[in-house]
C-alpha cells in the first residue's frame, strides 16, 4: 500500500513529521501506486483524486509525492514504462496540481528515513 507522511519545519527551524490521517483520523492509506499505475484509466484518477483529498484536508504547500524502492524495482523490471509514468504526471496535473512527483534513488530513499 502507499502511506504519507506530513513534514515541515517549526518556526524554530527543527524538521517535524505526522503520518497523515483522513478526516476520520484514520492513518491515509491507499493502493500502491505501481499497481495503479498498471491498472491506470479511472483507478489512476481515483487514486490520484485521493492525493488531492489529502493535499485539501492538511493544508500541505508544497506537496512533494516520493516513490521509491518499488517504483524503481517496477521501471527497472519493465512493469513501469515511460507511458505509465506519463500518465501519473498528466493526472496530477488535472487533478492534483500543486502536487510535485520525485522518484528518489536509493542514495535518497536512505538519507529521507
């Protein structure tokens, strides 16, 4: 599955993070995104649609999307093709355009835990 978390830093300079919850306050949660990314059409619309939800509810700016090690595992395999790639940015564009999506490398997945 994919989870988010919320990160900003404190008007003290310090880095703080909350996993990110639903109106219910139930942790956010939704499919992973390779599989959607397969799948694509409307579960990719719906997914990202959820995104924006979440981007709404936290009030997050900016809102940076990070895949890792599965996201790099799918292109590197073949799963992930440029064309599903372009897909997830065109959506977020339309639907959730204030949201920024980062593949990071090994190096950053690393240095972001």
């Amino acid at each position: 599955y994919t989870r988010a978390s919320l990160i900003w830093r404190s008007g003290h300079g310090k880095v703080c993070w909350r996993q990110a919850t639903d109106k219910e306050g139930v942790r956010w949660s939704q499919r992973r995104l390779v599989d959607v990314l397969i799948e694509g059409g409307d579960t990719l619309r719906e997914w990202v649609c959820s995104v924006q939800a979440l981007v709404e509810l936290s009030g997050a700016h900016p809102v940076i999307m990070g895949a890792t090690g599965g996201f790099r595992e799918a292109e590197a395999d073949g799963r992930i093709q440029p064309q599903h790639t372009k897909a997830l940015h065109d959506m977020l564009r339309e639907f959730a355009p204030t949201v920024q999506f980062w593949c990071l490398t090994g190096d950053e997945e690393a240095h972001a835990e």
